[in-house]
C-alpha cells in the first residue's frame, strides 16, 4: 500500500507523460515575428522533398517559408498556423526567439 501511495504521489509530481513538454513556455508569435520569417515562391529544383507539416511535396511556384535559424522549410500555409501557437522549428524544436531576448 505504501509503495502504491509513493508512486501515485511521484506519478502527480512528473505529470502526464502525454502532455506536451515545452522547456520554455512561451506564446506563438505575433504577426510582425511572423513576417520576419523569409518568405518566397519556389523556383525550379528543390533541395526538400516534402513538408514536415503537411507531408505533401514541394511544388514551382509555391509560397514556403524557411526557418531562420535551421534553414529547415515548410509551405506557409502549414507553418503560420504552427508559429502562431509554438514559436519553434517543427522538425528540430530549435526557438525561432533567442533565450535571452530580454537583455536587449
């Protein structure tokens, strides 16, 4: 009974495993962040395959959007919506904020 009161109490303390961790909490962005994002049309060959997001292939002439720090790329109609919830990479979760951003 006791080790069952011990784990239950360490289980409380740890969360739900299936929670969403996120080291920083921290909002989306806001729209003039977002902008700060390149955007583009594609244009001839493309070094991805597909999007992270979505999973579809990249086509010519399509708007996508790269992520500044990692240079990873996504369709910008996939990508917004994320940035605008979690401000970090998809694909390697690195933050599109410094860390420090405050000391500026």
């Amino acid at each position: 009974m006791i080790c069952y009161l011990v784990l239950d109490l360490i289980d409380q303390q740890q969360g739900d495993p299936n929670d969403d961790i996120d080291v920083v909490h921290d909002s989306g962005l806001s729209l003039e962040e977002l902008q700060e994002i390149n955007c583009f049309y594609l244009k001839g060959q493309v070094n991805y395959s597909i999007c992270a997001i979505c999973l579809d292939g990249f086509v010519d002439a399509e708007l996508c959007r790269s992520f500044p720090a990692c240079n990873h790329m996504f369709h910008a109609q996939c990508i917004d919506p994320w940035l605008a919830k979690k401000p970090t990479c998809p694909t390697c979760r690195t933050p599109f904020r410094p860390r420090f951003s405050f000391l500026k």
